[in-house]
C-alpha cells in the first residue's frame, strides 16, 4: 500500500512540474495581433457660427483584433514597419439639458488628434501634438515629424509647429501671426509642404508669406522667403 502511494506520489509531482516548465515565459508565444481597418462612410461635420453648414468628412473604424478601438478620418501614415499614425475621429453627444426631448442624445461628428499605433502590441495610444487645434490644424508627417500650424490657447495666435514622436518640446515653434478666426476647417495656414535631403518644411499662413525651416538632429535653422524664392527652393 505504501508503495503504491509512493508512485503515485511521484506520478503526481511529474505531471506538476511539467505543467510549471510548459507555462514558463521562455516557452510561451506571444500573441499576434491583427490590425484592420473598416468600410469608409460620409459623415457631416457642422461648422459655421451656428454650426448649420455641412461639410462631408470620411471616417472608418480602426479594429484590433476584429473589435473596433477607434474612428478614424484620413490614411494612416507609416512611420516605421511597426509604428504608425492616424487621425481619431469620434462622436460628440451636443444634448442640452433644455432640450425638448430631453431622452434623445444628439450625436455629432468631430475630428479629434492623432493616435499612434502599435502593430506588434495592438496598443491604440492618444498623440499629444503642443498647439494641434482639431478644427484648424491640418498635420502633414514626414518620417517621424508632424508639421501643423498651432493655435495659442486663446484663440488668438497662429504658430508653425513641428512636433517629433518621443520629444516633449516641439521641434519647432514659431509666431506667424495673428488668427483669422474663420467657421472653415484647416484655413488659418496652407497645407504645410516637406523637402527632404535637406529636411524642410514650408509654412504660410493664410494671406502671409512663406516661411521654412530646416531640420535638423536636435535643431533648426529658419528662413523667411517671398513666394518666388520658395518656387525656386522647391525645383
């Protein structure tokens, strides 16, 4: 009798170990993460004074692992094989407490910032851009820089903006001017242009001149140009 409690014992214990060294974290297999988007849909965005103007915006779902994390608007931009960037678009409730129908939620479209995204993790991370103002900023990426006009927190100043993924402070940070205060998206500035070998990128705000400016490791060299010399930069 002894004995064979002896083996089974001994079985027991075997079985146990194996079950600890087949779970151990040198023989587990990390697990793949599938990263997709959905079908496009036209969705208004209301701008104007009142917010009574339409203006038609694509959107469509960002899915991990086939559940929806986000909408987005816009391509995604790659920044490395692993890494990349896109806009968030999401649903904002406009209900007021005075509301007739006081049940009904009223949903309304809107572009947010940008997400950063993590083929090999499937982690959907918010980006934060200094200055980046969702109905005026417009981001252009090249490599791993941003270009935008910003907006001060007041409302009442323009900056060119360069942000770069995994630095606080901005690359660069330069007053154009004062803001137009328009009810059209992305109007304060021009889509900002990038040039590469040297690394430039041009802003102008709308009714001012061109600037550019030179990036570089850890620095920046500006240079303000009229129309005609930023034509011939750019050939």
């Amino acid at each position: 009798m002894t004995r064979n409690f002896s083996s089974l014992f001994i079985f027991i214990s075997s079985i146990a170990i194996a079950t600890v060294l087949g779970s151990s974290p040198a023989s587990a297999v990390s697990k793949a993460h599938v990263i997709t988007f959905g079908k496009w849909t036209t969705v208004p965005l209301f701008v104007g004074p009142e917010e009574k103007q339409k203006v038609e915006i694509k959107i469509r779902p960002l899915m991990v692992d086939t559940r929806v994390k986000e909408f987005t608007t816009g391509d995604p931009h790659d920044v490395t094989d692993r890494l990349f960037v896109v806009r968030k678009a999401y649903r904002l409730n406009d209900w007021l407490p005075d509301d007739p129908d006081n049940k009904t939620h009223r949903w309304k479209w809107q572009r947010g910032g940008w997400l950063l995204v993590d083929r090999s993790s499937g982690r959907v991370a918010p980006l934060n851009l200094p200055l980046f103002d969702p109905f005026y900023s417009n981001a252009v990426w090249f490599r791993d820089f941003a270009g935008y006009c910003g907006i001060s927190d007041n409302g009442e100043r323009v900056f060119a903006m360069v942000a770069q993924l995994g630095r606080k402070k901005p690359v660069v940070k330069q007053e154009l001017g004062k803001a137009k205060g328009n009810d059209t998206p992305d109007s304060e500035c021009a889509t900002p242009e990038w040039q590469r070998e040297p690394t430039r990128v041009t802003f102008q705000q709308t009714g001012g001149q061109k600037v550019v400016f030179t990036i570089h490791a850890h620095a920046t060299e500006m240079a303000t140009k009229d129309d005609s010399d930023a034509d011939d930069d750019a050939k």
